[in-house]
C-alpha cells in the first residue's frame, strides 16, 4: 500500500510538472542592464542653434526607468549647456560631447555634438 501511494505522489507530481510547463502564462526573463540613450537627439548643430538635450535610461529593453540627470559638455567654447534643463547652445564650430549622469550613479553616457559654420 505504501509503494502504491509514493507512485500516485510521484504521478501526480509529474502531471503537475507537465501541465504548468504547457501553460499559457509566459514568463519574462529580464537583466537588470541599464541603457542610457539620448532619443531624438539632434548632433550637428549651426553656430547659435539651441536644442534640448534628454537623456533617458531603460532596462528590460524598452522599459523607462524615471530618473533625475545632470548635463555638462566636455568644451564649452564649442557648445554650452543648462546642467538641469539640457538646453545646449551652440557655439562655434568643433566637436564635443554631452555629458548625462542619472541620478543613479551607473546611469551616465556621452553623446557626441559637431557644431558647424
């Protein structure tokens, strides 16, 4: 009797197993990598031109994580910018590169800017 009752358990258990894993319900594995990208960006400005820079972070590939950032800009001869607003002007011809760093400290990325005559 007690051999018969461990092979129903055993039975009942692979029963189990096999339906959950014919199952509708997906499951979604998700990395905790963070990506930091610059959408609709504007990269080559004209002397005098204004455009806000936003950075934005996401995970899981396209969910948005909410977070602060600061901007700065690596030669501000080139291009100056509001460090909270990220309102870039530009400034006189060259290259440089916007600075965006999230208010989670891993969440930071450059984003190249040519300024032409």
């Amino acid at each position: 009797m007690g051999t018969r009752r461990k092979c129903w358990g055993l039975l009942l258990a692979i029963g189990t197993i096999a339906s959950s894993a014919c199952s509708d319900n997906e499951v979604t594995v998700c990395t905790t990598e963070l990506r930091v990208s610059f959408p609709s960006a504007r990269t080559t400005l004209r002397a005098g031109d204004t455009t806000t820079i936003r950075a934005q972070a996401t995970t899981c590939g396209t969910r948005v994580v909410p977070m602060s950032w600061q901007y700065s800009v690596g030669d501000t001869a080139i291009a100056k910018i509001d460090s909270l607003s990220g309102l870039l002007t530009a400034r006189a011809s060259g290259t440089t590169s916007v600075r965006a760093s999230g208010s989670n400290p891993i969440a930071v990325n450059l984003l190249p800017i040519s300024v032409v005559p």
